[in-house]
C-alpha cells in the first residue's frame, strides 16, 4: 500500500508484558495490519481525530470485501465443480495435497 503523506514522525512508549500482549490479542481481534497501524488508529480516536482512524477503518473494510469476494468466486468454483461430478459431465478429481492455503493480499 502506497503511503501519500509519508509519516516522519516517531512516537514510542513501553509497556509490560500482560499490557503488550491485551494489545497484541485486540491487534488480532481487530484483524489489524499491523500492532502499529492497530495503535496509531487508537490513539488518533482518543484524541479526536477519529477521521483518520476511520480512514484506517475504511481501509481495513475495503481488504476484507476483497478477501470475502475473491472467497465467493472460490465457493461458487467449487460448488460447480461438485454440481458437474455429480452429474457426470466431468471425471474431476481433485488432490487438496498441493493447496497452500488462501492468497496472500
């Protein structure tokens, strides 16, 4: 992702173990890009600027319709897939040994 205003600016803080790791689980929980990207959105809402916090929401919102859609298209795939071989129209075998997983964005 292309940055257009590049950040310059470094803020940095310390935190105990049980602290960092509620951090790192609402990171995850959030389905953040990143513990920095996840922090910066929260301190820019607590202090007001929510509109940059909901352009990082907006963003992560926009990365997940992709990832839903691009998993409907695989559904719908596999879904004719199983519709042709139960119908006879196709010998499809699949071997699931070679998948590696969903696409990386």
């Amino acid at each position: 992702m292309r940055i257009l205003k590049p950040r310059t600016r470094l803020v940095n803080f310390r935190l105990n173990e049980e602290e960092y790791e509620c951090l790192r689980s609402a990171c995850t929980q959030q389905g953040a890009r990143s513990l920095s990207d996840f922090a910066r959105a929260a301190v820019l809402r607590e202090v007001g600027a929510e509109e940059l916090g909901e352009r990082w929401n907006e963003r992560r919102l926009s990365s997940l319709r992709r990832k839903v859609s691009r998993l409907e298209s695989e559904v719908r795939g596999l879904l004719e897939l199983v519709r042709k071989s139960e119908r006879g129209e196709t010998s499809a075998y699949v071997d699931w040994r070679g998948w590696r997983g969903p696409r990386k964005d």
